[in-house]
C-alpha cells in the first residue's frame, strides 16, 4: 500500500514539458498522482504523458499558454470530467530574462513576455482552479517564485517585480481561501540544467545577486571539470555543494506537495549550502 499522501490526487503542472515541471509531473506520478502536464509544446507534454503511461502511472496532456485564461479553465473542466477533481496546480511555467535597463532595446519585449507568463500566468492559474477547488472544499495551489524576488537587485529589475508579484499573490490568496485551499511558495536560488537561463539577455546581469561574490563565481564556475581546487564542489553530499541539481529541488517541492490535507508548507528556500548568491 502507498504510503504517499499524493496517491490518488490530480495534479496539474504549467511548463510541463521540460526542466522542472518534466521532473515535477514523473516525480508526482512516481507517488502516485494522476498527473495533468500543461505546456504550448504539445511534443512534449505529449512525451511526459507517454512516460508516466509506460510506467504504469495515469497522465493526461493538454496544449495550453499559460497568458490564456479560457485555455486553462478549459483544462481544469476537461481534467473535472475525467476525473472528478483537481486537487493541485504547480504554477511552474516562467521566464528569466535577466537585463539591464540599459538594455532596453533589446530587452523590452523579452520583459513584456516574463510580466504575462510570470505574473498573469500564475494568476490565470489560481483563478482557473478556484471555483473547482472551494466547490471540492480542498485543493493546494504551488507557486514557482525565486529569491530574486525577495531584495531588488540590478540586472532582475523585471524578473525580480515579477517574482515579487508571485509572492504578494500567493499570500492574498491564502489568506482569501485560508481552510479550503493550501498555498505554497518555492524560491529557488540559481538552478542549471533546467533551460531557464537560456531566456537572459544580457549574461552580466547575473552580476546582482552575486554582489561581491561575482568573481568568485565566475572563477569557480569557469574551473569545472579540471582539477583545479577552486572549481566549484558538485557533490551533494558535501558541505560545499555549490550548484543545485533540478532533481533535488524537485525533491523538495514534492515534500510540500505531499503532505497530509491538514499540513500546509506555506513557504520554501532551496539552495546548496555552498552557492555564491547573496539573496
């Protein structure tokens, strides 16, 4: 018998296909969930729905763009009638472009996109779901954030607002839906290997959140795979583990999820213990 408390739940996760929501959506199957994988790449939601199946687990897919309210809510009704609930929504679909203001030319239509994914998304997300939710009486509503939005710091003035907006609304809506609906906020420092990075505009702008640190980081960063002392500690078993896998956030983020109705893990910093962020 399954010992999870996501055994049986609906789960939908927002940027499904790849990075987090991927290993969110295997991971949440793995315990047991019937898992919802949303994203605007219909080949990959299409693969993640595969994988769970071939594994025996129960998935569905949709093609949805999280800036379309109507396109969510249509998902949350074709996930009710397939199977009478949704119990969690991960709000995981984002974008990083991280840019000086300087940079403007280049960046303002990369920093309209992040304002209608990161913070009209995850509002269309939570909106999309209430009614199902408080009709339920239960559900969980995760949103993804980042510590850049806890400090205003150059570099993430948009991206940082955004995530910011994350924070206020996560928080509103907790305290609205406080008995019916669980709320629960990630703020992950830096994460490789999840393709975010891929959206910054200007790589300096990173410049930010390391502060004072920023040559240490590119020292140790610039020295992986060699010998070389200062290269940047990799095992996680270490005390100095200084660049968190995605798999092991994941890890964490299933904790939260994977609760008892009545436990409630309103808000969560994962970083290794060794990373060169200030924030």
């Amino acid at each position: 018998m399954s010992t999870s408390h996501l055994d049986g739940r609906v789960v939908i996760v927002t940027g499904a296909a790849g990075g987090f929501g991927r290993l969110l959506c295997l991971g949440a199957a793995a315990r047991g969930a019937k898992v919802v994988a949303t994203d605007v790449d219909a080949a990959g939601v299409a693969e993640v729905r595969a994988d769970i199946v071939d594994q025996g687990g129960a998935a569905l897919d949709f093609v949805a763009d999280v800036t379309d309210l109507a396109a969510l809510r249509d998902v949350v009704a074709q996930v009710t009638r397939e199977w009478g609930a949704v119990d969690v929504i991960v709000n995981n679909a984002g974008t990083m472009p991280l840019a000086f203001f300087a940079d403007h030319e280049q960046a303002a239509d990369a920093w309209s996109r992040c304002i209608d994914i990161n913070i009209k998304g995850v509002l269309n997300g939570m909106i999309a779901v209430y009614d199902q939710m408080v009709d339920q009486g239960r559900g969980h509503v995760v949103n993804l954030s980042s510590i850049y939005g806890n400090t205003p710091v150059e570099g993430a003035a948009v991206y940082g607002a955004s995530k910011a907006a994350v924070n206020v609304m996560s928080e509103a809506f907790r305290v609205e839906t406080q008995g019916k609906i669980k709320v629960t906020v990630v703020k992950p420092t830096g994460v490789p290997g999840t393709g975010l990075g891929a959206g910054i505009v200007n790589g300096e702008a990173i410049i930010g959140i390391l502060g004072q640190r920023a040559p240490q980081f590119y020292e140790s960063f610039a020295a992986l795979g060699s010998d070389d002392p200062k290269a940047m500690d990799l095992d996680p078993q270490s005390i100095g583990y200084g660049m968190l896998e995605p798999q092991l956030l994941v890890d964490q983020i299933l904790y939260a999820m994977d609760q008892p109705w009545g436990v409630s893990i309103g808000d969560i910093t994962v970083r290794a213990t060794g990373d060169l962020y200030l924030h």
